[in-house]
C-alpha cells in the first residue's frame, strides 16, 4: 500500500479560483476585503509565514497591511495598534502573528482583537462558540484540515478519530470540529501513556504536538488518513512534519506532505474568513469594539 497524498496546495488553488468570485461580488459593492496582519519582533519563521499571507491577499486582490513592531516593543503599543485596526473600516481581518515576545500577554492580545474581526479565531467566545457549533470564524488549521478531508471524501460520521495534541490552535478546535461532524474523538498529548495505543485505533489521525517525526508505521492503523500539522526544519535546511513521511506512507490510506499539505489550506481559511468578514460588514451596520457579531 501507499497512501494517496492529500495536496493541500491544489486544493487552496481551486478554492482561491472560487474566493475570486466572492471578491468580485464584493467589488460590485464598492467593498475591497481587507486584512491586517500585526507581528512583533523579527523571528524567521513568522516573517515567512507573514509573506506567504501578505502574497496571497495580492493575489487575491485584498487590501493588506502589516504592522511590524520592534522585539522589545511595550505591550501598551500592541494594544495601540490592534485598536486603530478595530477602528478602521477597510480592515475586515485582523490577525497577530504567534509567538509574541516574552513580555506580551498572548490571551489578552487576542481578546483586544474584535469580535468580528478576528479571522484566526482565537477569541475566547469564538472557541466557545465551536463548542456550540456556532463558531463565527473557524480556526484556520482545523477548518483547513477538515476541507481536505471533506474534499478527499473521507468519511467522518461514525468514524473513530485520534487528535495528538490539544493547544487551543490547533488540538482542541480540531477534536470539536472532527466532534461536530459526528466522530468519536480522543485527544492525546505529552501525559498520555502508550500513546500507540491510541493511534493505532484511529481512522483519522491528526497529529499536531510539534515533536519531529513522533509517529511512525508502527503507530498507525492499516488505511488510516494521516493529517500531519507539524512543520519543522532538518540541519540540512528541509523540512520534515511530526509524522515519519517515508514509513506512514506504507501503512496510511491517505497522507499529507510537508510542506504542501496543511499549511496552504491553512492561508486559504484565513482568506476565507476574512471574505466572510467583509461580507458580514456589508450586511449590517459598523459594530462598537465590544460588540461580538455572529457571520453566517
């Protein structure tokens, strides 16, 4: 057996196809959708991601801007910063790229960001709404991963799915999404003993705990689809996943690559969120910043 690829970068391309058209509608009605992206301090990895974020708005014809602020910044400048996104009309999204410095208070650098902008989704009313199935916007990795399963025809209903990892990133908007679509789910993580136990039994198995090739053949089930969210680079400047590539692919039925698999699905929900933000400021009147909308 070898696994069929889920190639997330030809998918974010066919849905890119299908984002132009909403752009155009909104174009119609002099709405331009637009996305700020706010980071701070110069890690490499985060001015990789911010590019690749900041081209596909161009692409796309958004409006983006960054906001760089310095590694040492105060946190009062965040914050500063983060309000005049929330005051202003042409920005529809708006994101803070992780990890922040040391000195900033990630929970409560989210919770500045309005409601009806916050297109990561990281809010805390945004998570509770996943909880109730009325998320405004889905976190952008678990909403991509569940387009590719949906895309692949990978049926989830009834199916037993294994989640490693349980950051509110990632792990646990993952279970609540796969949850919501009528899986058993189980989550693992750092205290879980006899972690093979676990993963052995999944059909779907979405590996997210940042630990290089922390899974193997040995540790999949004969068929299963594999999701690896994990993104690391080797001493020799490639790039490897928390899953063993080379091995799981023996065993899986289906397998995402890294890179190619997860994080350009990853962009193309942060483009889809932020056109249903703008679509949402089309159909109701500017909110105040403690305002939470809900977006159909």
């Amino acid at each position: 057996m070898s696994a069929q690829l889920l190639d997330g970068a030809a998918l974010a391309r066919t849905l890119h196809g299908e984002f132009g058209q909403r752009v155009a509608v909104l174009a119609a009605r002099g709405i331009r959708p637009g996305l700020a992206v706010v980071q701070a301090g110069d890690d490499p990895a985060s001015q990789v991601y911010v590019r690749h974020k900041l081209r596909a708005c161009a692409a796309l014809g958004l409006r983006s801007e960054l906001r760089q602020l310095a590694a040492d910044a105060a946190p009062r400048a965040l914050f500063d910063a983060i309000a005049a996104l929330n005051a202003d009309p042409g920005i529809h999204g708006i994101l803070v790229q992780l990890p922040l410095p040391p000195q900033f208070d990630t929970a409560l650098v989210q919770e500045a960001i309005r409601a009806d902008k916050d297109v990561d989704g990281f809010r805390l009313s945004n998570l509770g709404g996943l909880v109730a199935g009325r998320a405004s916007f889905p976190p952008c990795t678990p909403a991509g991963v569940m387009r590719l399963l949906e895309a692949a025809h990978i049926p989830i209903r009834g199916r037993d799915a294994v989640v490693v990892g349980r950051s509110n990133i990632v792990g646990k908007p993952m279970a609540l999404l796969l949850l919501g679509e009528g899986a058993t789910v189980t989550i693992c993580h750092s205290q879980t003993r006899a972690l093979a136990e676990h993963t052995r039994r999944a059909d779907i198995l979405v590996v997210a705990a940042g630990k290089p090739g922390l899974i193997d053949a040995a540790m999949v089930r004969p068929g299963a689809a594999v999701i690896d969210v994990g993104i690391h680079r080797r001493a020799d400047g490639s790039l490897a996943g928390d899953v063993d590539f080379a091995s799981v692919r023996a065993v899986a039925g289906h397998l995402t690559p890294v890179p190619g698999g997860v994080g350009p699905m990853t962009i193309a929900m942060l483009l889809a969120n932020t056109l249903s933000a703008a679509e949402g400021s089309a159909d109701a009147p500017l909110p105040s910043s403690r305002e939470s909308l809900t977006h159909a």
